[in-house]
C-alpha cells in the first residue's frame, strides 16, 4: 500500500527528483504500476500521481490523460523521465488541488498546450501533444519532480469547488 507524502513544507515533496536510468527502468515500474493502481481506485481521488508524492525522488508520473470533468473514457498512463519539449503562449486559470496537500484548492494559471517526451512502460520514448485538463494534469504532476507544489502558483484559493 503506497503512503502519500503531504505537507507544503515536507522535504521530500521539495527536493528535485533525479531521473531513472535506463538499466533502473524495470526496477522502478513495479513502483508505477502500483502507483497506476492507486490512481485508478474509484476510492481514491487524483487524476495524477508523481513518484516524490510517495516518498521516492524519481522522475516518474502516473497521469490520467482526462479530457474535462465528465470524461469517463481516458486512459491513465506511467511516464518516466517526462519533460516538457514545448508549451502554448496561451495560459488559462482552472482548479485545482492536491493528494498531498489536501486542505487546499486553488486557482491556477497553467499552459493551454503542452508538447512532452516521456519514456514508456516497455522502454520506448514516445512524444505527446495533450490540451486542456490533461495538459494541465501533467503540468502539475511535472512540478512535483522539481519540488514546486500547486499552491506555489495559486492565483486565488478556493473553499469548495469539487
């Protein structure tokens, strides 16, 4: 069973996650794939989950790829290594919050569009255009592998809004 760092001040959630090397790559996907099966419990809420969120310093995400609120039909996928090749000029202020701080919702201006690379679960690199809120899933997922957390860009909070 996975525990979920929390706290904004928490060490671990601020520290920059080091990448995987590819020889670590099937080491770590029994950690994302048990990270897959958390996201896709009905019983836990999250659209996403990064590797620093569990309390391991690696570059590995687990990302619904949600078109908007009431997709039901979505892939939900492990990236390792991602990392954001291109982004829109465009930004747009939607909602959010956080498995690892959740007291908090917010407002947060994000990249419309975003244009990523990411290793796979069987190895290979592939490249993904995503908008909208899946863009925005892994824009705030990517920020964990840095040590920013969503409420370092709050635009405004939120009492209730989920």
């Amino acid at each position: 069973m996975l525990h979920i760092e929390t706290g904004k001040e928490n060490k671990i959630l601020r520290a920059i996650s080091q990448p995987i090397e590819k020889e670590d790559i099937k080491k770590y996907l029994k950690l994302g794939k048990e990270m897959l099966k958390y996201i896709k419990n009905p019983d836990n809420a999250g659209v996403g989950l990064a590797a620093p969120q569990v309390g391991i310093n690696k570059r590995l995400i687990v990302v619904s790829l949600i078109k908007d609120w009431e997709d039901e039909n979505f892939p939900t996928i492990i990236m390792i290594n991602p990392e954001i090749l291109e982004y829109s000029e465009e930004k747009e202020l939607d909602k959010e919050g956080c498995l690892s701080v959740p007291q908090e919702r917010g407002l947060v201006k994000r990249w419309k569009e975003i244009k990523l690379q990411y290793i796979d679960e069987k190895g290979i690199v592939k490249k993904l255009v995503l908008k909208g809120l899946s863009a925005r899933v892994v824009q705030h997922e990517v920020d964990h592998l840095d040590g920013i957390l969503f409420t370092d860009k709050l635009e405004s909070k939120y009492e209730r809004f989920f």
